[in-house]
C-alpha cells in the first residue's frame, strides 16, 4: 500500500453547500457538525448550508471550513483509509491536528472561531492586502519585498510559499501594491490583488497572535498519533508541547506549503489525500511534483477513488 499524507486546504476554498451530501446521508458524518455547531456562538449550519454571503467573512469562515473538513474526515475514515502523516494549509493545520490526534475536534472549533475573529478585527478594513506573485522565484519576490517596505516605510512579506512560481505577499496596502510593480517589472507573469479581509500571515498580526495564545493556554494538546508536518517551519511534529506556539506563530508568520510538501515527500509519502472543498492544493502539487498523485476528496461522490 502507499504511503499516504492527509492533506487539507485553507481559506479560500469554501462554497455553500460543502459537505452537505455527507451530512444528508451519513449519520456520523451529520454528527461532527452538529458538535462543530455546539461549539460555536453562531448559526453554522445556516453559514455551511444556506444561500448566504457571510461564508466568505473570515470570522465565519474559518470555523464553516474546518466543520466541513473534519465531515468529509469522518467519511474518509469510515472507508478504511489510513495515512502515515498530516498536513495542512494556514487554515487547514488545525483539520490536520484533529486527523492525527494531537487536539479534540470541538477544542479545534472554539479555537479557530476566536482565530477567525482576531484575524478579521486587528487590521483596520482597508490598510491592509495580499496579492498573488505568479511567475517569479522566492528570490526575487523576497527582494521586491525589502525593496517595498524600504520605499514606503511600511510592511510587506511573503505569506504564503504555495508551489514554484506562485507566492503570496502580505503587509500594508500600499506596501504590498508597490512590491506588485516591482514585481512585474521584473517579469511577473500575473499580479493579483486578493479579495481577503485582512494582510494574514504577515507582522502586521503580531497582536492578533498574541490573543489567539490567550486563547490556546487553556487548550490541551496531545501527542499525534502520526506526524504532522506545521506551517511555520515546514518540519514535522510529534511533541505537543511545541503545538500552541507553532499555531500563534502561524498568524503573523509565512505558510511554508511547498517546503512542507517537500517534507512528507522526504519522508517517503507516495500520495496525497486533499480533503475538504475544491482542489487547491492538488493544483500546487502539480506544481511542486507532477509525478505525485493527488486523491481530491470533497463530498460523497469522491470517497470512491480510495479504493
């Protein structure tokens, strides 16, 4: 058999409907967001399942992606499926925090409804961006980056290491608009302005960070069952008590998905098992190693590619 990772997406993937077939058909799969509504101080699944705008306000957004992941979960699971290691993106570490044990499911969705609203809330609407960098090497974004923030006076960073050829930046908005034409100017295939509600993953979150730790202190974490590999600094982790700090550093620093793909190819994973809506990280794989199946699993009709 393969050795498997367990992959999830983060924000940006979720639809209105997501998991729905699994909550309709399976009565496991129904309870896992029923216990996410619990846990949570709003109408899940109303924001999960009917026609509605706030799915995309990343105070609802978090905790409607993370119910859904952990669904189509329970639903993998119940194929037989196994993996060796897991991983996720920004969002998505906490679904892979669940899926190798290392924190209880409702611990994961009081969590990540505070995260969602720290997030949202610390960056006043307006002052800060990201934009997609398409076509040009960390290097050279990097540099456009100090390049910008020495201009302006203001922050700019990489946020997001996707796949070859595609890196988020985050900061101040004019910041992150001055490294955009610095970037084309150095050969930028596309620039594109994200439609995000904050600059995540950038200092500018510092103190965004420092709340969702008051909020992690009274978590406890358990050692994984199986490797998960964390964002901040694409290694894998077995020892829960380097958790909570991995996840508040995760808020304001860089999501290193390329290297920590590269890590679990390191360590031997033969196929990746993307679990939750769309097919976002499947698309970075091809990316990063075309040669390397991706199973993208979203709903009911998906669970029969596990075979």
């Amino acid at each position: 058999m393969k050795k498997r990772a367990f992959i999830f997406p983060g924000q940006g993937a979720q639809y209105v409907g997501m998991a729905k077939d699994l909550y309709d058909a399976d009565a496991d799969c129904k309870a896992v967001i029923d216990s996410a509504a619990d846990a949570v101080d709003f109408d899940l699944r109303a924001i999960m399942f009917e026609p509605n705008e706030l799915i995309n306000k990343t105070e609802y957004t978090q905790a409607a992606m993370l119910a859904a992941e952990v669904c189509v979960l329970e639903a993998v699971k119940k194929t037989g499926a196994e993996c060796a290691i897991t991983g996720g993106l920004s969002l998505g570490e906490y679904a892979a925090l669940v899926a190798c044990g290392a924190m209880e499911f409702t611990d994961a969705m009081r969590v990540v409804r505070k995260r969602g609203m720290y997030m949202e809330s610390t960056v006043p609407a307006g002052k800060g961006g990201m934009s997609a960098i398409i076509g040009l090497g960390a290097d050279v974004v990097e540099g456009a980056c100090r390049e910008a923030s020495q201009e302006t006076g203001l922050c700019v960073v990489p946020a997001n290491y996707n796949c070859p050829g595609q890196i988020v930046v985050s900061g101040d908005k004019a910041a992150v608009d001055a490294a955009g034409e610095l970037c084309k100017a150095a050969g930028a295939k596309l620039v594109a302005p994200l439609n995000v509600s904050g600059p995540f993953h950038s200092p500018l979150l510092v103190s965004a960070g420092e709340k969702l730790a008051e909020t992690l202190s009274g978590v406890k974490f358990g050692a994984p069952k199986i490797p998960y590999v964390c964002n901040v600094s694409a290694e894998k982790v077995t020892d829960p008590s380097l958790i909570s700090d991995l996840l508040v550093r995760q808020v304001y620093s860089p999501v290193r998905w390329e290297q920590s793909v590269r890590v679990m190819l390191d360590d031997g994973v033969e196929e990746f098992v993307e679990i939750g809506p769309g097919k976002t990280l499947a698309g970075f794989m091809k990316r990063i190693d075309r040669a390397i199946p991706v199973v993208t699993v979203g709903g009911a009709g998906d669970l029969e590619k596990l075979a």
